[in-house]
C-alpha cells in the first residue's frame, strides 16, 4: 500500500508538472500521451487508495489479496471511462452513445474478470461448487 501512495505522489507531482510546463497549442502526440498517462496513473492510484480503504472497512472478512486485486482492477477500469471520456471530449467526438458503448464494453469486462474468477474459486473448492 506505501509504494502504491508514494508511487500515486509521484505520478501526481509528473502530471502537475506536465500541466504547468506544456503548452497544449505547441505540443505534439508525446506531451499529449505524457498528460493522459500521468492523469491515468494518478487517477487510479487515488480510486484504488479511496476504495482499498472503504473496502478493508466494510468488508473486514474478505482476503486482502482478493480485496487489493478487485481495487486494482476497479480503479483502472474507472480511471479507462474518465480518460476516454475526456479524450472524447478533446477530439470533439463526444456523444452519449459513445460514452454508452464505452461504459458497456468496460461493464462487460468486468463481468468476465468476475466469472472468471468465480470458475477459479470453484475450482479449487470443488464441494462448494454445487451448493448455496
């Protein structure tokens, strides 16, 4: 959890940088991937920092491998919808049925890493798998 903060500072610090020193009229393709990646970093560390500490609350049962790997995931998929989201609205190419295919496609992604880890668990438990 300290290098996932101190690595979210980091990416944080990189993207205030890149926001104070680069002129977005003057810069090409690399000062763009530079800002959407340093964004993205610092967007998922912070979603995964935020939810890693409701869920170890709410949920004190739960494994911490299982907990960290379903934040990790959650966090990028959220962090990849703003990030589309705003790189949508950049190029003009914002509409809502774009948002919407998005927010499926990455729904529907989410539901497969749930199966999957679902056909995972049973298994390895093969008892449990017929009952309730």
């Amino acid at each position: 959890m300290v290098l996932i903060v101190l690595g979210t500072v980091i990416a944080s610090l990189s993207w205030a940088m890149i926001i104070f020193y680069l002129d977005p009229e003057y810069t090409n393709f690399f000062g763009f991937s530079l800002f959407y990646l340093s964004f993205f970093l610092t967007l998922s560390g912070i979603i995964f920092i935020i939810s890693d500490t409701i869920k170890a609350r709410l949920f004190r049962r739960q494994l911490v491998y299982s907990r960290l790997k379903t934040s990790i995931r959650q966090a990028i998929l959220f962090s990849t919808l703003i990030i589309g989201w705003l790189f949508l609205r950049s190029q003009g190419l914002l509409r809502w049925w774009n948002i919407l295919l998005l927010i499926l496609i990455l729904t529907a992604l989410e539901f497969f890493f749930i199966s999957s880890q679902k056909k995972v668990y049973e298994r390895q438990n093969p008892t449990i798998k017929g009952t309730v």
